[in-house]
C-alpha cells in the first residue's frame, strides 16, 4: 500500500495476466526431495484428457477439485506434485486425422502405415497442446516441468517392459476369440467400448430340414445371414419333442451343408421352439458352445462386415445386404417360417456409432484372474480407500465378475504389440528391442506383430512409470504410492481399476520412503503397492434442469464461454459451492453470476480498506509473524480491545476451522459456503460496518483507534485471501499483491500458509455479545420496514435492557447501533415495551421504534388536486368521442370498446383521489 485497484473488478484481464505468471514463474514445478527431508508429500495424476480434447465441464469439475486440494495442501507444507499429461487416445486420434485426410481425398491405407503415422505425429505436434493450454487458462497448478505424453520414449520403453514381463509370467497370451469388432474402425473393442441399445426390429425363424425325416426344426433369430456359418443346431437333452431326433443332422438351408443336431444346455425348452442355430464364428455364446462340441468356426464375413468366400453366392455383398438376400432366398425356397416383431440389443461401437459385429479374431490377451485377485485384496483391506463409499461395491462386483482383457487393437496409431513373427519357422518371438533374426532358425525374415495395445494399456501404468520406472527412482521412493486419484464414474473399470491391477503388480514389493509416508499420514498402511491411497468419485455436470448434458439436445455448456463470461474464479466457486456428495451437478449459470457478484464485493471492500488504510497510515502492511488471526490489541504504544475485533477473529477461527474440516472429507461443498457465509456475512456485512466510526477520525485527532482498526482489517482481509485462495485463486492473487503494494514477501500466495485455527482466539463471551447487538440491530430494521421508514430517514428509538450488563453493552455500542440501524438517538426506559404496537421483544431486551408517519399536507393537497385535473381531462375527452354519433359509425369495434374501458378506469380512479384527497382533511 498505497495501491489502487481499478474501480471495476474485471475477472478477464485479470486472470489471464496470472495464469500466464504462475507457469512463466514455474510456481508449481517440484523438486525431489533428498533423502532425510520428512515432509509430508500429496501427489495426484491428472487424469490425461485425450490429445484430441476440448476442455468440457467435466474436465472443469474434476480439475477445480484437484486444484483446491492441490492448492490447499501445498499452503499447508506438502510437498505437493500434480503431474499433467495428455493420453494418445488410439482409436480418437486415428480416426480424427482420417477424417482430416478424407478433406484432402486421401486414405489411411493408400497411404501405408509409416506415413500414416508419421502424418499423426505432425497432427499432435502442431493441435496436440491445445486442451493443456485451456487448463494453463483454468490457473491449474500442476507441475508443467513434469509433463508426459504417454507415446513419450520413456513411456514407451516401459510399456513393453511391462508387455515383455507379462508375457514372460504366463499372463499374456494370444488366441482365436470372439470380440467386438467395429467394422467402420476395423478393430476390436473393448465390452467397455460398445454402448447398448435396444431399436425395434425383427425375429425371424427359418426352419430346416431333418436328413432322413420328412421334419423340420425351426430355430429364430434377428441376423438370418449368419445362417450360412452355421454348424450345428442345439436341443436341450431334457426337451422331450425333440428326442426322437438325438443324433441326426438338419440339411442348412441356402448352404446345403449337413449339420449336427447337439445336445447343449444354451437350448432353453421354455424359449420359443426350444431349437436354436449355432454359429461360433459370429456370436459369442454360439463360439463358447462351439468349443464345448468342437465344431468347426465358419467365418463367413471379412473385416468390413462384407460377406466373404464362405458365404457361397452372397459373396461380396455387405451384411445388411446379405440379409435381404438370405430372407428372400428362404422364402421363395418355402424355408421362412414366420417374421415377427421383435426388439432388439444392439451394440454401437462408442467412437463412431457402427452396428458392432461379434467376430472371431486372432488378439492378444491379459490373464486378469491373478492381477484382479491383488486389486481386490487392495481394496477390501482399505489399504485404498474409494469415496463415495458406494463405488466401492460396484467396483468389487466388477472385479470379482472380471474377463480377460483383450489388449491388441488393429489400428496403427498407439504402442506397436513388441511381438515379432518369423516368415520361415513362425516362431513368435517377444522381446523388449527389435531382434535382428529369428533365435530359432536364425532367419531375418520377421515381421513386427501389426496390432496395437489398447489405449488403456498405457495409462494404466501412469502411476509409476511417470515416476522413472522400471529404473528404481527417488521419485517413486517419495511419490509412490500417490496420495489421491479424482476422476469421473465412468472411467472407474476402463482406467481405475487398471491402475490399481498394474501397480499392485509391478510394484510388489516397493516401499515409500518412511519418513516422508509416516509424515504424510499413512504410517499404519502396509501396501505401498497400491497406485494411490485415495480414489475419489466425482459428479456429473449437468444442465440446469438437472438433464444429462448432450450434443443432441443442444444443451451443452462450454466451460470457456462461462469463463469468458463470469469469469474462472466464479466458475471455479460454483462447481465447488454445489459438489454435494451423492449428487450430479445441476449447473446453472446464475449462481455463477452469484458467485461473480460475491468477488465484486471481495474486489469492492479491499477498495474500501486501501482508501482507509492510505488515509491512516500508507506504511501499514499485513504482519505474516502469525499475528495473522489474532486482533491487534496494541500498536506503537496504544492499546484498546473492541467487541467488533475479539469477535471477528473468533468467527474467523471458527471458519478456518470448519473449513479446513470440509476439505479434509472433500466437502468442496461445505468449504465453499463456509468461506462465503464468512467473507460475505461476517467480514463485509457487518466487520467493515461496525468499524466505520472508529475510521472516522476528524482531522488532527487522535489517530490510535483508526490505526489499530486498519491494522486488524488488512490482516485479517490478508487471512481471509488465503483461506479464500483454492477456490479463487486469481483474484485472492491480485488483491494479495496489491496489499503489499507489489512487493509480497512471497513470489505468490499459493506459496503461502494456509490459515489454521487458533483456539485460543474463539471468544464465546464476544459472539455471544455480538449476537444481541445484532439481534437488537436487525430487530431495529426490520421495524423500521414495518413501519415503511424511508431509508435514509434516522429514528429515534426506545429500548428497555432486561438487566445492567445488557444496557452495559448496548450502551457501549451506541455508535453500531445507531450507524447501522439508521437510529437517531437510544433512549433507555425502565419498563417493558412489550405490549406497545411496533416494538419486539427478546429474553434480553424490548425495543420500540418511535415512529410516526409525517405529510406535508399542503404539497400533498397540491399534487392530488394537479393529479385530478390530469384524469377530468382524459375523462371528459373519452367521453366526448363516445357521444360522437359520427365517430361511433366509423370507429371499428375494438377501438370503441377500448374508449369505454379508459372510462371505466378514470371513474375508479377519480373516485380513488378524492378519497385520498378528503383523508388529508
Ligand atoms: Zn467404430
Ligand atoms: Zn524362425
């Protein structure tokens, strides 16, 4: 100080200048620790948005509760990592730059992997970085100088490590496997990838004869063209229509391929024939069923769902088209039995919304069983801890109910599979470098498996290979096991769960450095093989009307534009204030402008305390010597202890404490409105109220009481900048600056200490005090609006204290009372007020507003009697243009009728006046 800050606060200009200077500082980059420091540490992972991202409010939700963590356990003095980065993102990213290649007429296989590739690399090089700089703009305070793309060289090398070492446990394997299969991405998907839906459709039911019968048996389905890769039909052993038939074969029709009649537990008897076709090739049931009776798998499609040489005459024709054809075959040759109505699951693939078709494939897989068991122990024994409390169920129904993962994808943008194959002996050869020949047979002719892993592959070891492994570093000795995770629901099995499988693996073993893990607060866990000790589940932003945001509806909100609009910090406070547990986010845009309201009038009264504070004394700065939260009682010599500060630090106590409590349990929720209720109510409603008076200093006086009021109001509006800071960090950041005048003891107050309560301040007989003056206070105005007093008109008022210590108090805030109650004088009476009109009464005091309503009379008369006129005039013309015979036969109907309701309104008016006019007497 002196400092001036603009008149209007402009969260734009701003927030820009500091996000810029907290990266440009390089504020948040971490240090390793050296051995023997015994801090306690909080590291988080950013869960990586696909390079392709746009930051939606998803992002914005998830990162607003890192950084207020992030934010709030740096003041408090750990040492605090957060470590950003963004995910390849294969199937996203691959299809993003085809469809930018399809623009320029090109195509992904004319132009040949390396280029291809080459193409995508160029594509992130130069669009890649955009979502990391929309969270630089949201003030995220991660740490820029740790950040990672998970196709990295050192990610990479570790994922084949990883690959190689499985492979070598026995827990990577490849086979023929029915999966999901996207014929538009031509790869497999995950079961995670494929989205549901049930569309109306058809069943259909074909018969087929039984060879050496005149019979037939009719089995249904809703995909009649994988008829042609039938191999058998199905009939339950105790379903007695059709033993008479164990051991025959049915002639397929179309085909004419003889197929054995099974017996098999996938027929159900109460299931409308009881028959059903099996086709191992193209469902996933049928392929199980297949196995079970070895029968051949009949491949009847290519990798476009377009029906191949197995498909006899419906060669070359694509699936839809080869239903068609089949259906009008099966008819005409008098084998279609019926077509019915039917209602069918369908399953989409989740990048591009292609009808998925099960199809048998050669993928590689992980053997989940032996990793899911840890992953379970992990969290069953709370040695990971899931909040809210019910994912955990959810979680560990999935993990008990796990399938082996199908990791290779066929596209060519990702973590190339480290497997090799040999043109002359196939050996298979898996290892961490390209090998030079085949170990077997020496030949050079190998070929690089072409699949990729699965994206999730990757990210699921983020934990500890973004921490230096498979070396051994003293970053993971520090920051390993990760003290938090904070994600969305549905990434809980795709990466969560992932995670938790991987790091409890491959980090068997490891132990956090003990000194820095017992610091932290985790003394009593035993695994420190777990990814993260925490995982905390976040909502859903939805719309204001609580509807599920989505492209379709239009419903929509773009972070940016709401910060454009409102500003980072009021985004950041709304999504904090309304993260109540168990709940989805109902957005809505005019907390935001609430919130927007709430800095202004932060922004408004560091303007009043800088005007004061330049008047007093400019040389007065905050103390940080931890005087912080206690009321100066003394500066240079003069003393003086007034209720108004005794209970503002204690009320600010308090708010420390419960604020500290609710992030504790993140309860953003609970510290958002805590830090409002306090900032708002407390500090700007009433604190800078009550201490005008003792600003008001005439000139030449005795300035002691302005300075030590000055003194109190900088610390504690410096205290209550950095309680206020995770939540707002911009505009915490420039008021904070600005108090010292640009020269801050710190190069920011995200490098300050939190506030902590100090219990010695919480002062009962001071709150308990300030309650009745409010309450006497509030009393007052609210009489007053009773009463319908103009605002700006002072009353007198009468008061009667229930005992001496009550007039004691009241007497020695005659100065608030009067100020912020607009009274003119206190008179104390003897007697109860109780019984007359316009007083209230309390188990402390009575107090009575005196009152009457005065009228000047004559300028009253004068304006009702100019009123009058004004109506007569308006009157008399109405009613001179109804009686108007010729105007009348003109005039069209509506405009008549609107003639007589202003005459009906000038007579009820007329009459209203004169009322009042004779009330004036
Ligand atoms: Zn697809
Ligand atoms: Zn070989």
């Amino acid at each position: 100080m002196p400092h001036e800050l603009p008149k209007a606060y402009e969260p734009g200009a701003i927030e820009a200048r500091w996000a810029e200077y907290w990266v440009r500082e390089k504020l948040f980059q971490v240090e390793t620790p050296a051995p023997g420091d015994s801090r306690p540490v909080f590291t988080l992972l950013l869960p990586p948005p696909n390079v392709t991202g746009r930051l939606h409010m998803g992002h914005m939700l998830n990162q607003t509760q890192m950084d207020i963590l992030v934010r709030w356990h740096r003041m408090r003095g750990f040492i605090t990592l957060w470590l950003p980065g963004t995910d390849h993102a294969g199937i996203a990213t691959q299809m993003m730059v085809e469809r930018q290649l399809a623009k320029e007429g090109k195509k992904r296989r004319e132009m040949g992997r390396e280029k291809f590739v080459e193409r995508v690399w160029e594509w992130k090089r130069e669009y890649g970085g955009a979502i990391l700089d929309q969270m630089k703009r949201l003030g995220a305070s991660v740490d820029w100088g740790r950040e990672y793309f998970t196709m990295d060289e050192n990610l990479s090398r570790a994922v084949r490590e990883v690959f190689v070492r499985l492979y070598e446990e026995g827990l990577i394997y490849r086979g023929k496997y029915i999966v999901n299969w996207c014929p538009r991405c031509e790869t497999a998907i995950s079961d995670l990838e494929v989205k549901h839906e049930d569309v109306a459709g058809k069943l259909w039911e074909i018969r087929y004869p039984v060879i050496g019968t005149d019979e037939f048996i009719t089995v249904a389905t809703t995909r009649p063209e994988t008829m042609l890769g039938d191999t058998a039909v199905a009939v339950n052993a105790a379903d007695e229509r059709y033993a008479h038939l164990h051991g025959k074969n049915v002639l397929l029709p179309l085909m004419k391929r003889e197929i054995p009649i099974i017996l098999d537990d996938i027929a159900k008897p109460e299931f409308g024939t009881g028959a059903v076709k099996i086709t191992p090739a193209h469902d996933p049931n049928d392929f199980e069923a297949g196995k079970r009776h070895n029968l051949p798998q009949i491949d009847v499609m290519d990798l476009h769902a377009r029906m191949n040489e197995n498909a006899g005459a419906y060669k070359g024709l694509d699936r839809y088209e080869a239903r068609e054809a089949v259906l009008a075959d099966l008819k005409e040759q008098g084998f279609l039995v019926a077509e019915k109505d039917y209602t069918v699951p369908l399953g989409k693939c989740d990048r591009c919304g292609t009808v998925v078709e099960p199809r048998l494939s050669e993928q590689w897989f992980v053997k989940i069983a032996p990793l899911a068991k840890k992953a379970i122990a992990a969290v069953e024994s709370g040695e990971i801890t899931i909040t809210p409390e019910n994912y955990k169920q959810i979680y560990l129904n999935w993990m008990y109910n796990i399938h082996d993962w199908t990791i290779s994808r066929q596209l060519w943008w990702g973590h190339r599979i480290p497997v090799w194959h040999c043109g002359d002996c196939k050996e298979v050869i898996v290892a961490r470098e390209t090998p030079a020949k085949c170990p077997k047979c020496g030949s050079a002719k190998l070929e690089q498996d072409t699949d990729v892993l699965d994206t999730w592959f990757s990210s699921g070891l983020l934990p500890f290979t973004t921490l230096g492994w498979p070396e051994k570093t003293r970053d993971q000795a520090v920051f390993y096991p990760t003290t938090l995770l904070i994600t969305a629901y549905e990434i809980l099995f795709f990466w969560v769960a992932r995670m938790i499988m991987f790091g409890c693996h491959f980090m068997e073993g490891h132990e956090q450095d003990a000194a820095i893990k017992k610091a932290s607060g985790w003394g009593d866990k035993k695994n420190d093989s777990v990814p993260f000790r925490n995982v905390y589940i976040h909502a859903l932003v939805r719309d204001a009307e609580r509807q599920k945001m989505s492209k379709t509806k239009g419903n929509v909100l773009d972070p940016l534009e709401v910060i454009e609009q409102y500003g980072t910090d009021a985004t950041r406070f709304t999504l904090a204030a309304m993260a109540a547990p168990g709940t989805d986010i109902a957005f809505s845009e005019s907390r935001t402008a609430g919130y927007r309201n709430f800095a202004n009038k932060i922004w408004n009264a560091a303007r009043f305390m800088f005007m004061n504070v330049d008047r007093v004394d400019p040389g007065l700065r905050p103390t940080l010597s931890g005087l912080d939260t206690r009321p100066h009682t003394r500066l240079d010599g003069f003393e003086t202890q007034t209720l108004e500060d005794r209970w503002i630090f204690s009320h600010f106590n308090r708010a420390v404490k419960d604020v500290n409590d609710s992030l504790l349990t993140y309860r953003f929720d609970e510290a958002a409105n805590r830090i409002y209720d306090f900032f708002w109510g407390d500090f700007c409603d009433w604190y800078l109220e009550l201490i005008k008076p003792r600003l008001n200093f005439e000139e030449g006086a005795d300035t002691g009481q302005a300075r030590v009021a000055c003194a109190n109001l900088v610390n504690l509006f410096e205290a209550s900048l950095r309680l206020l800071h995770p939540v707002m960090p911009f505009i915490t950041e420039e008021i904070w600056h600005a108090i010292y005048d640009g020269k801050p003891p710190l190069k920011s107050i995200a490098l300050s200490a939190y506030p902590q309560a100090d219990e010695m301040q919480i002062d009962i007989a001071a709150e308990v005090e300030m309650a009745i003056l409010q309450d006497l206070i509030v009393s007052v105005r609210n009489l007053r609006a009773e009463l319908k007093v103009e605002p700006k008109v002072k009353v007198p008022i009468e008061v009667f204290a229930h005992d001496p210590a009550m007039r004691r108090l009241l007497e020695q805030n005659l100065p608030a009372i009067e100020r912020l109650a607009s009274v003119e004088k206190v008179t104390f009476v003897e007697a109860s007020l109780e019984k007359l009109p316009g007083a209230r009464s309390t188990s402390r005091f009575d107090v009575h507003v005196v009152y009457e309503r005065k009228v000047d009379v004559a300028a009253e008369r004068q304006r009702l009697t100019k009123e009058l006129e004004k109506i007569e005039k308006q009157l008399a013309s109405a009613q001179a243009r109804l009686g108007d015979e010729q105007f009348l036969k003109k005039a069209p109907p509506h405009v008549v009728e609107g003639l007589r309701k202003q005459v009906e309104e000038a007579t009820i008016l007329r009459d209203k006046t004169l009322a009042k006019f004779k009330e004036l007497g």
